[in-house]
C-alpha cells in the first residue's frame, strides 16, 4: 500500500531528472503516472522502468507550450487510468544570458516552457476537476508547480529564468485562491537536486556528485520527490497556496513579499520629502535574501 495508491498523475518533463525521479516515486506508492516527455525514447525507459517494477505509467508526448495539444494528456490519463487527479509541472530549459546581451527568442523560449507550460495541461486539468464538482462528484485534485530559488530571490544571469519562475510563484498563490471552492489544492516547490540542468556547470556537478562511500546522497532528486507525492496524496488535502524549498532532508516553507508597517503622513509627500522617509523605511526593514550569484 502507498499513499497515492488509486490516483492518476501527469508528471510533465519526465523522461530525465527530476521528472523521472518524480514517477519513480509516484508510481512506487501506488500511482498511476502519464509520462509526459516531447523525448519520447528517454519517457519510454522511464515507463518501462516502472511497469518492470509492478507499477502504472503510460508515455505522453503532448507539446506543453502548445494549448490543444496539451489536453491530449489529459484525455491519455483519462482514458487509460479512468480519471486524473494530480498535475506536476516539471519540464523546463535553460537558456542563460547576461541581460543586456539576452535575445528576444531567449526570453520567449524560457517563458514558453516555463510559464505557459505551466499553464495549459493544467488548465485542461481545471476544466475537467470543476466539472466533477459541479456535477456533484467529490474531488481531490492537486497541481504542483515547479518554481526556483532564481524565482523566489533572482539569478545573476539568467534574468529570464527567474522572471518565468517568479511567475510560476504567484500563478500558485492564485490557483490556490481561486480553485478551493472546486477541492483544487495548488503549491509549488523549489527543488535543488542533481539534474541534468544542474550539473551542467561544473562546478556544480562537482558539488552535488553522489558520495562514493554510501552515505547520504543528498542531492538525489528523489528526495525531492517524497514531498510532491506527500503533497499530491489526499492527505495533503488541507495544504494550499504554499511554495517550499526541498533540499536533501530538508524541507521549508518559503516566506514570501509581506507589507510592512510602513510609514503613513495622512496627506501627500512632496518629492523632497521622500528622502527622509525612504531612510527611515529602510532602517526598518528586513532585507531580502541575496541574488544568487551576486
């Protein structure tokens, strides 16, 4: 028995990464997994992977960038598991720049992926799980996001990456909002685990190699993944609007922009005065976490 036995999840981005780490996993405590891989040879060794263990996974092809092609994986989840209950938006690229050097198409390839990716199986999702709802039919659906510490505080140098990430980030707390009313829980995760993407600066692949001695391997991907199948379990149901860090064995919560008590004159500043108060503001205030990289 696993805590996702009977559920039916879409894993985008799975044939490499964390992706696959996600569906290994999933499927381990009882999911039923699409697949979802524009590689279909890397999503098929991940599903035979998996059916060669006693579990359920089928491969999804559906471009995520493009809206119509994107229902086909709800409708393969559909028709193959009878139902869907979980979208995990995984897939992403890089396409790293300075940002006084960064070009149009790498700026739109990153928020294609990214940003919209995240979007269109989820919206075809939405649809399906609000008509359950209305229809009388109990539901407990979750979306998971994949959003990043480039998003949540930037990244020198990839300014694209982290503005997509950052949107990913806030399209969350909104689904959170809006979809409760349907049983729709939304979160997001910011991962850091060994990956294709991330090993691919040395010095990174360096840092974050499997230990030869046997100990802990902290940077394993699937330790990220125990907390996207907690997440996506009906346990998780009172869970909503939520962005956590997943590193190792640790797990936080990330504490977003918040208003503070700020300084208020009951009438209009002039321009001159802005200056005092500015001074005073910032005094007071708890400054952000540092870029990486700066």
């Amino acid at each position: 028995m696993g805590i996702l036995d009977g559920r039916v999840a879409i894993i985008t981005g799975a044939g490499g990464g964390l992706g696959a780490a996600h569906a290994r996993v999933f499927a381990a405590e009882g999911c039923s997994v699409v697949v979802n891989d524009i590689n279909v040879p890397a999503a098929q060794l991940v599903v035979d992977e998996i059916v060669a263990g006693g579990g359920k996974a089928v491969v999804n092809a559906s471009d995520i960038t493009h809206y119509e092609d994107s229902l086909n994986a709800v409708k393969l989840a559909i028709e193959t598991f009878g139902g869907l209950h979980i979208v995990v938006n995984n897939a992403g690229i890089n396409r790293d720049r300075m940002f006084a050097s960064m070009t149009e198409s790498e700026w739109d390839a990153i928020m294609a992926v990214h940003l919209k990716g995240h979007f269109c199986i989820s919206s075809h999702a939405v649809h399906y799980w609000r008509g359950q709802s209305k229809s009388g039919e109990p539901v407990s659906a979750r979306i998971i996001n994949t959003t990043s510490g480039a998003g949540l505080q930037g990244s020198i140098g990839q300014s694209n990456y982290a503005a997509a990430k950052a949107g990913i980030a806030a399209l969350t707390l909104n689904q959170a909002a809006e979809l409760t009313r349907y049983g729709i829980t939304a979160n997001a995760i910011a991962p850091s685990a060994r990956t294709g993407m991330t090993t691919a600066v040395p010095a990174m692949a360096e840092r974050m190699a499997k230990p030869v001695d046997g100990s802990f391997d902290h940077f394993a991907p699937e330790n990220v993944s125990n907390l996207l199948a907690w997440l996506a379990s009906a346990e998780a149901g009172h869970v909503t609007g939520r962005v956590f860090e997943a590193e190792g064995g640790r797990i936080c919560i990330c504490d977003g922009w918040r208003t503070t008590e700020g300084v208020d004159r009951g009438a209009a500043w002039a321009p001159a005065e802005i200056g005092g108060v500015m001074a005073e503001l910032l005094s007071k205030e708890i400054p952000a976490q540092k870029v990486w990289g700066s």
